[in-house]
C-alpha cells in the first residue's frame, strides 16, 4: 500500500499487517491505534513450529505517540511501510 494510505488507515483507527518468511522462519507486524496510542507487535518464529508461541525467536510490543514515529521504527529494521496490508 503506498505511505499515504499506511498513514491515513492507522490514523483512522484501521490496522495493517506485515507477513514475511525467511529460509529458517516466518513472522509478522501488527500495527493498530488504540486510544491514543498505536501498538506494534512483533512475533516471529521457526518453520514448522508457528503455532508455539513458547518457541517464538521474536516477540515484541512497542507503543508510540504518532505514526511518524512508528514509521521512523520500521525503516531503522529497514521494513518498507508500503509492504504492509489492510
């Protein structure tokens, strides 16, 4: 989705989603508003085990006050907000 769009639906209270597989793991980022805030979450894991949440090689939460700030956090791990989805 282009930037413009990534902005305006987490701005309107709609979340985006990005899904990626590596050779070794999959893993995904969630990012919604809630209140005032918008909330990203960060699971990650090996093949064959997505569902174990207890074997999971990544799983993080980050709050921020605006989505210039959650954009500056994707681009510092160099993850395109434009790859996102509805």
């Amino acid at each position: 989705m282009r930037l413009e769009t990534f902005q305006h639906r987490l701005q309107s209270g709609k979340g985006v989603t990005y899904l990626y597989r590596l050779p070794d793991r999959h893993g995904g980022i969630n990012i919604w508003k809630y209140e005032a805030v918008f909330v990203l979450t960060w699971e990650e894991g090996l093949l064959g085990d997505e569902f174990n949440e207890s074997n999971y090689t990544r799983d993080e939460v980050h709050h921020f006050e605006d989505v210039d700030s959650v954009i500056a956090f994707l681009q510092s791990r160099d993850i395109d907000p434009e790859a996102f989805t509805p």
